[in-house]
C-alpha cells in the first residue's frame, strides 16, 4: 500500500469517526431521541437475543400441571402475558416476533432512503428533461395506496417477508426523492459546486464527493420516518393475512387473535403486540426529533 493510499485511508477512517460522533452528539442533545434510541436499542437487543430470553418455544403447545392444554390463560407468573387458544406462550411469541419487526423496518428504511435519495441527486442536479421525468414518475408514485400494492405484491410473488421488504422498498422512496431533491437543486447552485466543475470534476464525484454529504441529515431523518412507516406497514400487511406464515410477527399474532375473537375475551393476547408496535414506531419518531432540528434550524430551543 503506498502512503497516498494510507492517507486516504486514514482520511476516510478521519470522516467515519467524525460523523459518528456528530451523530452520537444530535442524539445526547436531544432528550426525546435519547429516550427514543434506549426504548429502540431495547428491542434491538431483545431481537438479537429472542432465542435465549424466551421463556418456551413460540410453537410449543403449554400444558397445566395436571397435563392439561393451557389454552387461553390469563397473565401469571407461569406464563406473563398469558396464552394462545392453542395454548402457546405469548410473551416467547412476542419476543420472536421482535426479529421481523426491527428487519423489515431497518431494511426497507435503508433501502428506501438510499433509492430515494440516489433518485433525488441525479434528478436535481442534471435539472431539464431528467428532472422533469423522475419528478412525473414520483407523482405516479404518489398515486398508489402503500397497503394494497404491497398485498397484491405478495399475492403475485408469494407471502414472503422479503417480498413485503421489495413492496415496501418500491412504494415509499418517493417522499425522501421528493425532499431532498429540492435541497439538492439550492445546493447545485452554490459556489463550492461550481469550483468543482470549473477544477474539472467529473458528475459522479461532484454528486457523491460534494452534494451528498450536505444532504445526510435528512436521509438520517427518513431513515427513522420510513422505519416507522415500515413497520406499520408490515403490521398492517400481515394483520390482514398475507404476512409469511413461516415466521412469527406482531401483526400476524394479531391477526390470530382477531380471527379467534380475542379482542372480547383474551385482551392480554391482543393488547401485548399492539403495545409493542405502539412502542417501536414511537421510539423511531422521537429519534427522528432530534434531526429535525438539524434539518431545520429554526426549530432549535436556545
């Protein structure tokens, strides 16, 4: 390696602990997104360690002491947040079902903010015809209803999480394409970008060198929205059947509930998943106050 190579190394290395640190510095400042970030970081880990936190197998049949189904049990100290008509734990459902939540949330927030977001450089910074066309696509976009296209997307590929993901992905890159593209058309016209050109900068490096890193803010800020908006969407998905059956989900458990009237006589069923989305979501948003702020500074409390 020579030593251009290891100082430009050493320089990428320079900015990565850098914007770590900015990160780390807009999240300590604000208090909402610290209790956001500890409320996600808590279901994170309770993802990463699902298999070993459950208390029993989320597909196992439980059993009373005298051997028989414990079928629709109440909260107790054997099973905390009671069980299934089938007599399943539904504490161990919830804690498995953690894993889709924070997947399907954290990939399709990334892939539809980096979509997004590569949509929106290349659409305002080359303006004209190809401004023009992206912008007219994004309005068709637009046009559709999140819910039924990521349905119908199952129904013609199968129900699978990874195709609710692809659903996802291809529907909600219009908002942050839309966003940052008028932040990118401001920042086009500024003199740093026009010493680029004029040092002979070719397009790419001026759009990912020079235009990209100004725009970061707020693709953090529709990484936590579209996380939000993911899982909600997810939920919805597989509350209305059409989740993968193969893995346990929020939504799916309650879509079971539903289905076996648990909303009248086994609230504990319905109420635990719902109260998990209800916190997930939650915790994503307040992270997502403290980049607004950065986003826009008139809304910083001095």
């Amino acid at each position: 390696m020579t030593r251009k190579d290891l100082r430009v190394k050493k320089s990428l290395f320079g900015r990565l602990r850098k914007f770590l640190a900015e990160q780390l510095q807009i999240i300590l400042h604000d208090r909402l997104s610290l209790i956001g970030t500890c409320i996600f970081l808590g279901f994170v880990l309770m993802a990463i360690f699902a298999p070993w936190i459950a208390p029993y197998d989320p597909m196992v049949i439980q059993t009373k002491p005298d051997s028989r189904v414990a079928y629709l049990e109440p909260p107790s100290f054997r099973h905390w947040l009671g069980t299934t008509n089938m007599g399943r734990d539904v504490l161990s459902q919830i804690i498995i079902g953690s894993r889709i939540a924070l997947l399907v949330g954290i990939l399709a927030a990334f892939l539809v903010t980096f979509i997004g977001t590569n949509i929106a450089l290349i659409s305002g910074y080359y303006k004209g015809k190809t401004d023009e066309f992206l912008m007219r696509f994004v309005d068709i976009v637009y046009a559709l209803p999140l819910e039924p296209f990521v349905i119908v997307l199952v129904m013609i590929l199968g129900p699978s999480v990874w195709n609710i993901i692809l659903g996802i992905s291809l529907f909600l890159w219009r908002s942050p394409a839309r966003v940052i593209r008028s932040q990118v058309l401001s920042l086009s016209e500024r003199p740093f970008v026009k010493a680029a050109k004029m040092a002979g900068a070719g397009d790419f490096r001026i759009i990912y060198l020079h235009i990209a890193p100004n725009v970061l803010p707020i693709c953090f800020l529709y990484v936590a929205f579209t996380m939000g908006w993911a899982i909600m969407a997810e939920s919805a998905v597989s509350f209305l059947g059409f989740g993968d059956p193969k893995f346990q989900s929020w939504g799916g458990i309650l879509h079971m509930a539903f289905l076996s009237g648990a909303f009248r006589n086994a609230w504990w069923w319905a109420v635990a998943p719902g109260l998990c989305i209800m916190l997930l979501i939650l915790s994503v948003f307040l992270i997502s106050h403290g980049y607004e702020e950065v986003v826009n500074p008139r809304l910083r409390r001095y």
